[in-house]
C-alpha cells in the first residue's frame, strides 16, 4: 500500500504536504494516490460487494423491510 511519502509531486514528497506544498502538488498527490488504489481493485472484489449487496437487499425483503443497518 502507498503512503504520501511513496508519491512524489515536482520533485516533492507528499509526506510533506504540510511544509510548503501547493495546492497543485497536492491535487497531484491525492491524484495519483487515489489512481493507485482504485488499481488495486480487482474483479473478485467488485463481485464479492456486490453479492454481499444483493444478500442484504435478499434480507430486506424477507423481513419486509423492518430494519437495514447502513454503516
């Protein structure tokens, strides 16, 4: 899993974000972070949430919709 200090940004690493980073080398990191962790989403993943979506909505129904939890 990358860090801030793991994504450079003109030069920069964003574990200084704090120090003196613009804005734009910010935007940049949060880019380039977020870009890599939707990377690391796979098929599997995508299948199981939506299995599991389709669980609670089976559990809604069978209890007339009482109560679902959403957290």
């Amino acid at each position: 899993m990358r860090r801030w200090g793991d994504v450079h940004a003109g030069g920069e690493s964003c574990a200084h974000a704090g120090e003196g980073v613009t804005l734009e080398q910010l935007h940049h990191c949060l880019s380039v972070l977020i870009t890599l962790s939707i990377e690391t989403v796979t098929r599997d993943m995508i299948q199981k949430t939506w299995q599991e979506i389709e669980f609670r909505l089976d559990v809604s129904r069978a209890t007339n919709g009482a109560h679902i939890e959403m957290y």
